[in-house]
C-alpha cells in the first residue's frame, strides 16, 4: 500500500494533479509522513502557489531532512514566490552548495529582483506596491474613472530597526485600519479591533498559516499601536518582512480578514 501511494504521487507530480497530492497526503497519520512525502507536499503546495502552507510543511521535516539541497531549494522557491528575494538568495545558495545544479538559475533571478528593488524605502517593498495597485484599481473602479492617490500601505505599516530588534510596526488607528475593523465589527461584535485584538488575530491567523513565524516573535500591543518585535537577524528580517505582508494582505484584500474571523472566532483569545 506505501509503494502504490508513493507511486501515485509520482504520478500525480508528472501531470500536474497537485490538488490529489495534497487531498492523499494531508489525509495521512503524522506517523506515516515521512520527510520524502513531507517534501511532495510542500512542492504541490508551492505549484499551488500556496506557499505560507509549503513553509509551515517543510518545518515539518526531521533535522537530517533539513540538510539536503531539496529541503533548501524548495523553501528558497516559496520565499522567492512572497518575494523574500534575501531569504530566497540564502537557501538557493545553500541548495546549489550541497548540489543542486538547478538552483542557479533561481540565484540569478533573486539578484536580479534585489538589484530591481534597490531602495530600502519601506513604500517600495512588494506588498506595498501590490497592495497599492490593488487599491488604485478598485477606486477608480468605483469612480468610474481615475482615483485619487490611494493610501500608501507604509502610512500605517513599517519595519524599524535597531542594532538589536527589528519592529514591526502597525497602527490599528490609522483611518484605512479603523474602516477594516469597523466592517468586522458590525459581522463580529467582540471584534473590537484595538491592538490587543489585532494581536490576538494576527497570532491565531499565523498558528494557522505560518507557525513558523511565531519563533522568535514578541508582540507588543496597545489600544491604538501593534508592534512585533524580532532579534535582529537576517532570518528575523524575513520574518518581519513576511509578517508586514500578511498585515497589509489583512487591511487591503477584500474579505480576507473577515473571512478568516469567521472560520477562527471561536480560537481567537479576544480581548
């Protein structure tokens, strides 16, 4: 029964059925996914562009599963994908040292995208911009026409950093936060979006998606202000960086954080 498994996800792998793959192995006992099904899982999640679900997977993998150059490159794929083009550039590297020929060409593209972003201004990381676009395009859909200046991500949204943390830096007060927390609030009265609520989402949405994330994290909140705090690291860098996206994902994605309250309401500690 293993062998016809094994060789129906390779099967499945061939042709592009990674749905199946997910559906047969996530449908397994934790004594039976052994680090080589945990690797195909997390690669069909990747070709799913599910790739928060990839990384908590491969976390999965025992410590001698974590030394081998697919272990790295597939975790340097779903970085890459977020765009976590450091992170990404560090496993790649790490993959084409124990091996992995097929990692260069991904090395190339990670420089490539750094060189491209160059600024360090918080305004021009990728999910700002995307999330700009994103709302650029739906009030002008809503005009008719052009729209003015939308609300730059970076108003409510930052990393700081010191010689020894980085900060997430989130501002639940800012008028486009307010508008978010106030729609959830009338689906969710206990939905009082202050900071220790924003904490309290924010926590269960990564326990969720990605736990891996939560190493390391010491979140700060207060009524008006959320603050995840990180050692300084170029790992925590990443994970800031991650967690900044999921924020902006949260506030500017239509129903996202509503749709996610809803499934969770009950494993959320609110305040």
């Amino acid at each position: 029964m293993t062998d016809d498994l094994d060789a129906a996800v390779e099967e499945w792998h061939e042709t592009n059925r990674f749905d199946a793959i997910v559906s047969a192995l996530t449908g397994l006992p934790d004594r039976e996914l052994t680090d080589a099904r945990l690797g195909r899982l997390a690669s069909a999640y990747n070709n799913l562009d599910r790739y928060l679900e990839a990384l908590a997977t491969l976390d999965r993998v025992t410590p001698a599963g974590r030394e081998t150059s697919l272990w790295a490159y597939r975790r340097g794929y779903a970085y890459f994908y977020q765009g976590e083009f450091r992170t990404a550039l560090a496993l790649f590297e790490r993959a084409q040292a124990l091996g992995d020929d097929d990692a260069t060409v991904f090395i190339r593209f990670c420089h490539q995208e750094m060189a491209e972003l160059g600024s360090s201004d918080p305004s021009e990381h990728p999910a700002f911009i995307e999330a700009a676009e994103v709302v650029e395009s739906a009030e002008a859909a809503e005009s008719g026409g052009a729209a003015e200046a939308p609300v730059a991500p970076g108003e409510y949204v930052r990393i700081l950093s010191s010689d020894r943390w980085l900060t997430v830096s989130f501002q639940n007060e800012h008028p486009r936060v307010m508008a978010v927390g106030k729609a959830l609030e009338e689906r969710h009265p206990q939905a009082y979006m202050n900071g220790y609520n924003w904490d309290a989402v924010i926590r269960r949405y990564l326990e969720v998606h990605a736990p891996n994330l939560l190493e390391g994290l010491d979140s700060d909140p207060e009524s008006g202000s959320y603050a995840a705090h990180y050692a300084q690291s170029p790992e925590n860098r990443a994970r800031a960086e991650q967690v900044m996206s999921i924020l902006v994902r949260l506030v500017e994605e239509k129903d996202l954080l509503s749709d996610f309250v809803q499934r969770e309401v009950d494993a959320i500690e609110w305040d």
